[in-house]
C-alpha cells in the first residue's frame, strides 16, 4: 500500500508532498484551514509558500483530516514543533505510523519532538526525518539528501520505499535523539550567525562562531544521549551548513536583520513562514541546562531575542569569555 498523508501545507510540508508524489506513492496533503485547502486544491499551487510551484494531478488537498489518513501507509507530520500536540489530539486511533518533520523545543514541557509524540501517541511507530533541506529545492526535485531516524527499523524501511527517490537520498539512523537535537540547535545558531553578518563581522568571526556553535550543539547530543558522530553528519553539520549559509534561511535572516539594527517584533510582523529559531533557543537552553551543559552562543542568542542584551552586548560577552583549549 503506497499511500502518504502530508499533514501541514507550510512550504516543506508541500516539499514533502511532492516529493513523496515523486517517489511513487498516492499521496493527499492536509491543510488544517479548510478554505485555504480548497484554494491550494483549485490552483493547483502553494502560493502563499511555494508560488509557482505547479502541484501534480495525483496530489490532493484536503482539510478533512481523516480523509487525509485514509488508507495511508505513512504520516508525515510538517507542523511546526509548536503545535504537535493539537494535531496529534486529532489522529484517529487507527493513525499509521508517524514521521516527526518539524524541529525544535516544545516550550513549557522542553520535549523534542518525538518526545512530545511519544508522551501523546505512544501506540504509533515515530521517527523523525531532518537535514540540510530548503523546501524551494526539494520540490523542484534538486538533489538533496536527509536522515530518517528511528528505533524502528521497519519504520526506516518504509519512509525509504515511499520518499526516496535518486534525487533524494535517505540515509537510516538509529540516533533519533541525536538527530533532533541538531535540527533544533541549528537553527539557533544560525540566528547567531546572521546577527554577526548583519553587524559586518566579517566572514572569519562568522566561521568561528559557526564552528563554536557545532561544539555546542555535539557537547548537547551528546548529554542527551545521542552519539556525537550524529551530530556531524547530515542532520547536524550539513543541516548547520546550510541554515547559515545565507539569507535564503528564515533563522539566519532574522539575525541578519537583527544585526543591522531592526527589532524582533518589526521582522516577524513581515512573515508568513514560522522562524522556528526564536521559540527553540530558551527552551533548548532550559533543556540544556536541565543536563549540566553550556552552551554561550545560545544562550547569547536567547537573551537578544528577548531584549535582554543588544547586539553589540551580546558580541562583548561572547568575546570576553575566558580562553580555553578547543
């Protein structure tokens, strides 16, 4: 049965759609407000997040969430970590298998993803699908690679069979919590590495900064009990390289603007999209905390966000900490 249900019509949600199409699978994509479904559906295009992108006949739009299911071999959830829970409060009790695409920190609880399903849908099969993925590219079928990560190794299998495709390369991990500590704290940093682009850093202090960020990131994975080559894989560095490579990323746009002097609220008054970062960095610092561990930039990174320090105060800090070895 090759059937997926896409469930969140944000642009990698559409991404995700397509390229599930793509690989072969009858595939329906749910949007949870009912006139914006039938507007996607009737155009046959995603404009408000992937305009110009043409969707295929064999994908179908729907607010109907069970119809959505029906039949489905696989559940992709694309919404943002922020709002699992209401979506997985409405899975039908016969919900297949679920593949967690979101990233971040679940504000209040501090859960990762997974973590959240597990504690609302603990009777389904969950992975989580992360890497360096810019959902523009992906549905036009560009190369790309990402990691499917599960304890489940039938799950794995599956997401396999039904998304990949030669131009998109899945790579199998059991490391699930490795993997989605890097899809959360990369997006942090790189809120850190627009912000030294935009105060005109230069491109050696936005090296550095990056490469102290991975550290960070690696010292939390592995706290949390994932394993540190993770974090130097797709889902960690490749992810990290690409979300600050530019201002194609929402996160390293934010810093961007931040460090040129605009305010958090003036930047995303302006945005469709969600900029996963600004939720994510006082509940991965809380989380990382929680475990015993430092983690500067983030921390530098939080206390901007929320008007605690400014750009310039929040360079100082950082580099006014004491010198040690790498």
């Amino acid at each position: 049965m090759n059937r997926v249900a896409v469930l969140g019509a944000g642009a990698w949600g559409t991404a995700l759609a397509l390229q599930a199409v793509r690989a072969g699978a009858a595939t329906t994509l749910w949007a949870r407000d009912a006139a914006r479904a039938a507007t996607i559906q009737d155009a046959r295009e995603n404009a408000r997040y992937l305009p110009g992108q043409a969707l295929p006949v064999g994908l179908a739009v729907t607010a109907d969430l069970a119809r959505a299911l029906d039949g489905a071999a696989l559940a992709l959830l694309v919404v943002p970590a922020q709002h699992l829970r209401p979506v997985l409060a409405a899975l039908p009790a016969d919900a297949p298998p679920l593949l967690v695409c979101a990233k971040g920190v679940e504000r209040g609880s501090l859960l990762l993803p997974l973590e959240v399903c597990a504690e609302a849908r603990p009777d389904l099969a969950l992975g989580v699908l992360s890497g360096p993925n810019f959902a523009h590219e992906v549905a036009a079928g560009l190369p790309a690679a990402a990691v499917v990560a599960s304890a489940d190794g039938a799950l794995r299998d599956l997401a396999d069979r039904l998304l990949a495709t030669p131009a998109f390369r899945l790579y199998a991990s059991e490391d699930p919590m490795g993997v989605q500590v890097g899809g959360a704290a990369k997006n942090v940093i790189a809120i850190a590495a627009g912000v030294v682009s935009g105060a005109g850093l230069g491109e050696n202090a936005r090296a550095a900064l990056v490469t102290r960020g991975l550290a960070e990131l690696s010292r939390l994975v592995v706290a949390l009990g994932g394993r540190a080559e993770t974090a130097a894989g797709l889902s960690g560095l490749g992810d990290l390289l690409l979300t600050a490579a530019g201002a194609g990323s929402r996160n390293t746009s934010l810093g961007l603007a931040l460090g040129q002097g605009q305010g958090v609220a003036e930047v995303l008054a302006g945005r469709h999209g969600v900029t996963e970062g600004v939720a994510t960095a006082p509940a991965l610092l809380a989380r990382a905390a929680r475990a015993g561990v430092e983690l500067p930039i983030c921390a530098a990174v939080a206390a901007l966000l929320a008007g605690e320090v400014t750009v310039p105060q929040a360079i100082a800090q950082l580099l006014a900490r004491p010198r040690r070895g790498e």
